[in-house]
C-alpha cells in the first residue's frame, strides 16, 4: 500500500490521504496488524489464515481455501481520508454471495456508522450466544493536532533544520495513528465477515452496500445518559449473576479465567504504553542530541569537528532506529494487549449474557413448580419455561464453541505477534550494533 | 559490567574487578574505586569513600585522597589525608587568587549543593542520595586530577601541602554565607558590571576569534548538556517502567491458560526485566561518562571565559595608569608656571612613580596575552583528548548494550515459536 500523505504547507492536516495501490513496508506493517488479530475460526492452519490485505491474495486462494469463508465474502478498507474533525473509510467488498447486488463494491463510511453496526449486534437478542467483535476505538487526533499546533508557535525559536526534522516527525506520528485507525477498523469488518452466523445479518450487508449515508447520528445527551445508567445496572447485575455458581465446569472455569484475565490484560496494556512512550520520549531526545553535535562539529576549530559530525551521523541513524524500536514494539504489542483487552471484554459480556439466560430458565422453573402448586396459570409458565430453556441452551452451545475459538485466536495472535516481536528486536539491535561498531572502527582509526 | 573512567586518563583506563553500578551501593558500604592512571603524569589519584563525621545538621563527609606518584616534588611515594568539601573549595580559592590574574587556567572547584547535602545528612538511604554521593565524590577526584595535570598548579606549594599535610586549617571563607564569601557575591557583580563598560580596543584577532569560539562552544555545550540531562532522566524512567511492564507480563503469564503460551509471556517478562537492568546500566553510562563531562566543560569555558576578562581588566588598568601618567604630566606642565619648587619635585616624583606602574602594566598585558594563549592551547588540546576517549567509551557502552539486546531476544525467539 502506498501511503501518498499530502499534509499541506500550513501545519493543520486537513487532508490526508491514504491509499491502496502496490505493496511497500506499509503494507506489510499493516497486513501483519490483521492478520495476526483476525484469523478465521474455520481454518485448520492457523497461521495459514484469510490474507485480507495480501494483494497477491486478490483471486482465488490456492492454499487451504475453506468454502464456508473467504471466497465467499471478502472485506477491506481501500482507502481512508482525514479531516478536519471526520475520517472517512471506504469499505470495499468483494462476494460471490447471492444476496448482494454486484459481485464487487465500494461505501464510504464513518466511524459513527460503525458503532451503529456494533451496537446493533450487541442489542440483538439473535446474537446473545456470540462474542461480538469488539467495535473499533474512535480516531484520535487531538494530541498529535496539538503537537503539531505547539510547533507552529515555536517556530521562531528553533533552527530552520530543527523545525524541518520535528515536523517531518509529527507528520510520520499522525501518518502512524492514521494507518492504526484504518487498522482497527478493518479487523472489525473482517471478524464479522470471517463470522459464520454474524457475516449474513442483514445490517451488516445494509452497511457494506447501501451507498448513501446511513444518516445514524452520534448518541445525543439522553441517550448517552441512558447508556449510561444501562452500564450502571448491568454491572451490578453482572456482579450477582457472576455469584451464582455454574453447574457446568467448562463455564465456570471461563469465568475465573476471563475475569482474572481481563484485569491483568487491562495492566499489562497500560504498562506497555507508558514503556512506550518512554522510549520514544529516549529517541527524541538523541534527535536533539544528535542536531547540537552537528552544530558543534561545524563550529569547532580543532580536529574535533570531524569527530562531532561522524558521532551527529551515527545518532541520527541510531535514533531513527529506536523509534522504529519504539513503534514496533507500539504494534506488536500494546496493540495486541489492547485488542485482548477489548476482546476479552466481549467475552465476559457473553458469560454475562449466558449467565442471566440461566438466572432467567432457573426463574422460568421456580414460577412453573409455583403454577403447577397452585394449579393456575400453568400453560402459561410452561411456555415460559420452555423459552427461557430454550434460549439458554441456544446461548450455552454457541457460547462453548466461541469461547474455544477466542482460546484459540488468543494463542495465534499472541504467538505471531511476540514471534514477530522478538524478530523485529533482533533485525534494529543488529542493524543498531553495526552502525555503532562501523562509527567506532572509523573514530578509533582517526587517532 | 560497569567500567570505570576517567577523562583525565588518556592512556590507560583500569576497570575496577567487582560490579560497581553506583545503584548497587549504600554510602555506607564498602569503597568503590576509581583508579585513574595519568601515564604522562606519574601521578594517581583516588578518592575513596567517606565517613560521616559530627551528627544531625552539623554532621560533615570526610573524604580519603591518597595520591600515589613518582614525581620529585612529592615528599613520599603514597601519601593519604583526610580532606572535607570545603577544603577542597579553599584549594581553588587559593589557586584562582593566585593564577588566575595570570592568565591560568585554574580548573573550577564542584559546586555546592544544599539540598544535596541536606538529604544525605538527613540521613536518607534512597537512590537520589548515593547517587549525590557518588556523584560529588567523582567531581572531587575529577576537579583534583585536572588540576595536577597543569604543570604549574601541581608545583604550587598550596597544592602540594593539599596532597600531602594530615592538618590542613579550616577553610573558612569558603562558606557560602561568611564574610568572605559576600565579599564574593559582591565582587562578582561588580566584575559583571565591569565588563559591560570597558570597551576594550583589541589589537590581537586571534583573542576576539578565540572569544567568539568559547562563546559558541559555551551554547552549545550547554544546549549538549540539558539534552543529555534529558536523556539520562528519561531512560531512566524507561528502565522503571519496563520493569513495571515485566512484572505485569508475569501475571498475566500466570493467568494464562494455555501451557505454552503462559510460559512464553513468563519468558517476555524476564527477558523485560533484564532489558530494564540493561537501560538502568546505560543511563549510569550515559550520566557518568558524558553528562558529567560536559558539566565540567561548561564550568571549566567559565573559567576560560574568566581568564579573558582578567586580561581585560589588566588592560584597562594599563589604560588607567596612562591617563594617570597623563594627568601626572598635565600638573607637572602646569607647576613649571607655577614657581613651587618642592610641588614640582613630587609632581617629577609621581611622573616617574606612574610611567614605572605604565611599563609594568604593559608588561603584565603582554605577560597575560603570551600565557592566555599558551593556556588556550593546552586546553583545546586536552578538550580534544577528553572528548575523543570519552565520546568512544560512550559508543563503546551502546555497543554492549545492543549486543546484550541481542543475546536476550536470540534466547527469547525459540520459546515464542514454542507456543503451539
């Protein structure tokens, strides 16, 4: 994917354009975020999963194709626009599925749009058995707007060559942020399209095909209020029906786990951040560095000057270097943590779900031993019944099998990312240490 | 693996045996040695650690200087006294008074620090405390080798008696808030005040190009050094918080429920942890080798700085005493007219008085000129050794920190792909 980003002359990013059309590192940067966090249930190989970005992977899959996927339904984000204050997707899709139109088509969507589409799948009861792929987070821009605001007041005081070098380098933050919210958004679309039962809702075809805006409007006050007060209540409830004891040890089990499990993920996600940003917080500072050596190596009337310039050099490189460090550990981690994190949120919320389902079928008995002692209303209680067991039934056997797939997803994600991690690691401190050692056998030499 | 240094030592540096990373001691543990070997010199000097003297606010650090030499001068081949800070400070007043008219160069004393003293003596145990400790201890042996390394200054009787004498009198008048040390403040505005009027016609482009250098040199410097500042602050801060990753990698390798994998995100943590050291490491390296460097480069271009401003004044005491001479002239010229025979005398006596102060400014002027230059050379010449060696130790740090980065990750990679 080759990133064409048109920040103009003044420093606001109005207009920032990102777009598909052949493969360079970003891509590879990308597709690796995907593929890594959206690997299909259905496939046997796990690390032979659906490719949606690979463009090579465009026509038919010669390798472990699975009919009940891919070919059948495939998802992306080809291209994103930044604006002012709204980005704007284009969903393109490609299906052979007869429901659709066309066999290929595109949408442009916002991120409102989006949420609409989550919500939707957690309000329906239909889904109640399902770990809703979590919804994307909104895209973020403030703080890189105000970095970018910050520097065009500081102008003035810094060299013309200072100021060139911290622009291109906000520049690349927000490019980075920018390419993550796409990211994020694509694997939300690709996990319900990799879904067996989520990918045929009709609200998800509406979402890929209607081409005219869907006109869903942000919560206003009130409604934001409600969800509010709605989250209030459920957690609450959440809290007396995690008491009640499961019968069934697979699900008892899960609880324990996913409860423990969220809180760590949750620790281990804002950890890794804050070691993050310290890094990058390292590498800016050994760009400042770097720009006085240069400058005290032009001024300097002894042989120092040559010496200064090499060592300005090598710290420049070895700083780019750390920043690649920093972001790669940005992606392949932080990210993975946080995409558990909200995964393992829409977990639990499935054993909140199925939890009250069984609170509800154990009420449904408890009211018919009471109509069948009173000999009144007792048709009614057995239809009662008969619902509330259905559904819990209905929940707990989709539950099972989602709950062994988010296991298994889990393990394949982690293990490509902390896989790719450690390779990644490795390739900057070699490609570090060879800078350094070349620097040092040069400056030795001069002596 | 912590080296030792210094940048007075060109050619030899003696890496101490035991692991010494300043985190690691209390003040009261055992010595940490530094040794510095001055080849060209003959001279070693070590500060050893300290004993803390007296109790509560009056409670003061006595540090051990041992100085081993061959040179001549000294009276015996390994001597070691007991000095406080403050007599340290009365060595460079002494030296400053003495030199600096001259046009020498005298190596600028570390500075005081309140605050810093106040923590230790209070008796607090943490890290920003052995830190200080460390850290003065270091700048005292610096200050002490950079001195004897001028081939004037290690001949200076004070300097000698410094080294050698078990009783030294007390310096008082280094006290920040004695007599003598108002008498300072005052002088040092008085000098600043000074410098803004004399307006001095320099004859010689080589001072006002070499003035113009330290004045860059001094900027940038500083801008260096605030940069480094920075660094050390932050890495350091990246050390704690990868440590704090680790052990929140732990957990949640514990809670993992999945065999392999709760094993790999245990070995992620370790790994962490070592990498945390391993920053902890490289901010030490980044503190001690280069931040202190150039906090000492930034004091010693105010004493260059210093020493230009003397050979200033010099000349405007030159210039004083031929207007001097001038008016002197003026009232003799006047008196011939006058009939005073016994005033015209005294007024010839005061003719002759100040064209002798008029030659021996203009001898002094030159003296300084002939000196400053003579001292400006050997101080870029060490500037520049001081830099090279310390630059390549520095680089020297980050290529072991990347090789261990290196063998970590090499270890950690099989047990990621062991995850099945």
């Amino acid at each position: 994917m080759m990133v064409g980003a048109f920040l103009s002359h003044s420093l606001h990013p109005s207009y920032l354009h990102l777009q598909r059309s052949d493969a360079s590192s970003n891509h590879e940067h990308l597709s690796s975020v995907l593929t890594s966090l959206c690997v299909s249930p259905q496939q046997e190989g796990l690390d032979d999963g659906p490719d949606f970005l690979s463009e090579e992977d465009r026509g038919p899959r010669a390798v472990n194709v699975d009919l009940q996927t891919d070919a059948t339904l495939q998802v992306d984000i080809s291209d994103a626009l930044s604006e002012r204050d709204k980005v704007k997707f284009t969903v393109h899709t490609k299906s052979t599925l007869p429901n659709f139109k066309q066999n290929e088509f595109s949408v442009v969507r916002q991120h409102e749009e989006f949420i609409w589409l989550h919500d939707s799948f957690v309000e329906s009861e239909e889904y109640a058995g399902y770990i809703i792929p979590p919804a994307p987070p909104r895209p973020d821009f403030d703080a890189s707007r105000e970095k970018l605001q910050k520097l065009g007041e500081g102008e003035g005081s810094m060299t013309k060559e200072e100021f060139t070098k911290m622009k291109q380098e906000l520049e690349a933050e927000y490019l980075a942020i920018f390419k993550k919210t796409v990211a994020m958004h694509e694997v939300f679309l690709c996990r319900v399209a990799a879904h067996p039962v989520l990918r045929k809702d009709l609200n998800f075809h509406v979402f890929l095909e209607y081409n005219q805006d869907l006109s869903v409007r942000g919560k206003n006050k009130k409604e934001k209020l409600e969800d509010f007060f709605k989250n209030v209540v459920k957690s609450a409830d959440g809290v007396l029906v995690a008491g009640v004891k499961d019968v069934d040890d697979f699900f008892e089990h899960e609880k324990t786990f996913l409860l423990e499990y969220h809180n760590r993920v949750k620790d281990s996600s804002a950890k890794s951040d804050r070691m993050i940003r310290s890094h990058k917080s390292a590498a800016d500072d050994i760009n400042r560095i770097a720009s006085t050596l240069y400058t005290l190596g032009t001024q300097d009337s002894t042989d120092l000057c040559k010496f200064f310039l090499k060592v300005s050099e090598l710290f420049e490189k070895t700083r780019k270097i750390e920043a690649r460090v920093a972001a790669d550990e940005d992606l392949k981690l932080a990210d993975l943590l946080k995409y558990y994190l909200r995964e393992s949120q829409a977990a639990k919320d499935l054993l909140y779900r199925r939890g009250r389902a069984l609170v509800d079928y154990e009420n449904a008995n408890k009211a018919l031993d009471k109509a069948r002692a009173k000999n009144k209303d007792v048709l009614q209680a057995e239809t009662t019944q008969q619902v509330c067991c259905q559904k819990f039934e209905k929940i707990s056997e989709s539950a099972k099998q989602e709950l062994i797939d988010f296991k298994t997803r889990r393990v394949a994600a982690f293990r490509k990312n902390l896989v790719e991690l450690a390779e990644l690691e490795l390739k900057h401190a070699k490609g570090n240490l060879q800078l350094l050692q070349s620097c040092l056998g040069v400056l030795k030499g001069d002596t | 693996m912590w080296f030792s240094w210094s940048p007075v030592a060109w050619c030899c540096l003696v890496s101490a045996e035991k692991d010494i990373s300043p985190s690691s001691n209390g003040p009261k543990a055992e010595p940490v040695l530094f040794l510095c070997i001055c080849a060209h010199m003959s001279i070693l000097i070590v500060i050893n650690f300290f004993v803390f003297l007296g109790d509560g606010m009056n409670a003061y650090m006595v540090y051990k200087v041992l100085t081993k030499t061959s040179l001549s001068i000294f009276s015996r081949d390994e001597v070691c006294v007991k000095r406080r800070f403050s007599d340290f400070l009365g060595l460079h007043s002494k030296l400053a008074s003495k030199y600096m008219h001259m046009g020498y160069i005298v190596p600028p004393a570390p500075e005081k620090s309140i605050v810093g003293m106040t923590k230790v003596k209070v008796g607090k145990e943490d890290l920003s405390s052995v830190e200080f400790v460390e850290k003065r201890r270091s700048a005292l042996e610096r200050y002490l080798l950079r001195t004897v390394k001028h081939p004037a200054l290690l001949k200076d009787p004070d300097v000698l008696q410094f080294l050698e004498s078990s009783e030294l009198p007390r310096a008082v008048s280094t006290q920040a808030l004695s007599g003598a040390g108002i008498l300072r403040m005052v002088n040092k505005a008085a000098d600043a005040v000074n410098k803004m009027t004399i307006k001095m016609n320099e004859s010689d482009a080589w001072f006002e190009e070499k003035q113009q250098q330290f004045d860059n040199l001094d900027v940038q410097l500083r801008k260096l050094h605030a940069s480094v500042e920075s660094l050390v602050c932050h890495r350091r801060e990246l050390s704690v918080n990868t440590a704090s990753f680790a052990k929140s990698a732990a957990m949640l390798g514990n809670s993992e429920d999945h065999t392999a994998l709760s094993r790999a995100l245990s070995q992620l943590a370790e790994v962490e942890e070592k990498i945390d050291q391993l920053h902890q490491d490289q901010a030490c390296a980044d503190f001690y080798l280069i931040s202190e460097l150039l906090g000492d480069y930034v004091r010693l271009i105010t004493a260059v700085k210093g020493v230009f401003d003397q050979r200033m004044k010099t000349w405007a005491k030159c210039q004083d005493a031929q207007v001097m001479l001038q008016r002197k002239r003026e009232a003799e010229a006047k008196l011939q007219h006058a009939n005073k025979p016994d005033k015209l005398q005294q007024a010839k006596d005061e003719i002759r008085e100040w064209e002798g102060k008029v030659q021996q400014g203009e001898r002094d002027f030159e003296q300084i000129s002939k000196n400053i230059r003579r001292e400006v050379g050997r101080f870029e010449k060490d500037r520049v050794k001081d830099f090279r060696v310390v630059i390549i130790k520095y680089l020297e740090s980050l290529v072991h920190t990347q090789q261990q980065l290196i063998k970590y990750w090499e270890a950690f990679l099989p047990e990621a792909k062991a995850i099945a």
